[in-house]
C-alpha cells in the first residue's frame, strides 16, 4: 500500500482527513497525493480569466491546508486538477495506481441526518478504488480490532481483500470476521476463503435481513476500532448507493469504514 488519495474540498474536515491520512502513512511507509478538483469553464466569451482565478483558488486552497497539518516525514504531493470530481479521480488513478482513497463522510454543509454526503457517496458509488472513510475530526490510532462484515464468503480474486491483509499485517490487529446470512444468500455464498479466516481472530455467522443489521446486533461484542465492508454489486449497498447521499438512518458509524473493491454476487 504505497498510494493513497484524499480529494480535499473546501470543508474543515479536509484538514483532519489528510492528517489522518498522513498519520498512517506515517506508519506503513506510503506517499500521500492531495488533490482539489476544480471546474473549468468553455474559454469561448472571455472565460479564460475566469478559469485561471478557479485554478488559483484550487492552489490556494491546498497550501492553506497544507500549511494546517504537520506532514511529519511523510511525501506529501498536492496536484489541482480540472474537471468533475469523479473524472478527475478516475483520471488520477490511470497515471499514479491509487491503493486507498481517504474520504471525509461529508461537508459541513451537509445537513446532520447524512452519513455520506453526496461528493464522497459518488465517489464510493462510481469508482472502484479502496475507500477508508474518515468520521469528522477522527484521530489516527492504532486499529486494534477490526470487525469484516459480509454476506458473500467466496473472494474469487485475491486483490480484493489486500487492503484488509496489509493493515492487518502492519499493526497486527484482530480480524473478526462477521458472515450475515440473509434471505438471498446461497449455499455457496455461505463458504469463507481460506486466507480470510486463517488471519482471522474470530468468526462468527448469523442470519440477518441485512448485513449493515448484522453489525448492529454484533458491534457491542467485538467493539472495533475499524469497520470493514464490501461493495457489491447487488444487495447491501445497491439501496445505499442507489442516491450517492447514505443517511444516518440507512447506515451509520462512529469509526474508520474501511470499503473494499467491488465483490462478485
């Protein structure tokens, strides 16, 4: 894991969240790539003025936040790019290969029933990059326990779960696994990958209607300090990623998501 992302915006948060990601660079020897998307307009008209103070402010914004946090002994490298958000995202990860995007859930102007604001839901929703979503004002510690809930056990392709593996293996934490059997699951579905459960320090299956149900019943026991989950295709995160908004009501957490690729159905 020696990328990772955070696309700033202009909330507070983004101070918060590129320290937290410079924290844990920090420990597992990764460079950080902050970016601040701006829009650019048609130079027909004269807009090309225009364009040049969007691309300013862009500059400005990231060397006000630069300046905000002590990026420690970490490589910390800002690149303003011009486009839409997801464009420039994807654009982004074609030229420097991007292993974790860390994401504040939302804006300030978000209001306070939205768990993942719509910026940050799209993101999660239309790229296929590993996202750790940082709560608001989070400080980087140490993930001693990390609870994997999930409802498809078969992880066909090994790549998937390599962020997982890597924090694992960099600061030794407890793996507990949490399979949610729902209405829909099959018989295979029910099966675990080898590697999975051998690096896990518990296991534990239960039958829910969902799977974000199951971590409800099931977070007291394990109280983690990081909360992993899979994108899928159908399923769980089909209704949550149906509006790139997520309210609190749908799902909810206080600590680290960390949002592995996209899993088969």
């Amino acid at each position: 894991m020696k990328n990772i992302l955070v696309p700033i915006g202009s909330s507070n948060g983004a101070i918060t969240t590129l320290q937290y990601a410079i924290d844990l660079a920090e420990k597992i020897d990764a460079n950080v790539y902050v970016i601040s998307v701006f829009q650019e307009f048609s130079r027909v008209g004269g807009m090309s003025k225009v364009n040049t103070l969007l691309k300013e402010e862009s500059e400005n914004r990231i060397t006000e936040v630069l300046n905000t946090v002590d990026k420690k002994e970490v490589s910390v490298i800002a690149h303003p790019i011009k486009g839409e958000i997801l464009e420039g995202v994807k654009r982004f990860n074609s030229h420097v290969p991007v292993d974790l995007m860390v994401l504040s859930p939302r804006s300030n102007s978000q209001r306070d029933e939205v768990y993942l604001g719509k910026t940050s839901g799209k993101l999660v929703k239309d790229t296929n990059i590993p996202v750790l979503v940082v709560p608001e004002n989070e400080v980087f510690k140490v993930p001693e326990k990390i609870l994997m809930a999930f409802k498809n056990g078969k992880f066909a392709k090994k790549k998937l779960l390599e962020p997982l593996y890597k924090i694992q293996n960099y600061f030794n934490s407890e793996v507990h696994l949490l399979h949610v059997e729902t209405p829909e699951n099959t018989s295979e579905m029910l099966e675990v990958s080898g590697k999975l459960k051998r690096i896990s320090a518990s296991y534990t299956q239960t039958k829910n209607a969902t799977t974000y149900q199951g971590v409800l019943e099931h977070y007291q026991s394990v109280e983690p300090d990081m909360i992993c989950v899979v994108r899928r295709k159908r399923g769980f995160f089909k209704k949550l990623w149906e509006a790139n908004a997520v309210l609190k009501r749908d799902f909810y957490t206080t600590k680290p998501l960390l949002i592995l690729r996209v899993q088969e159905d």
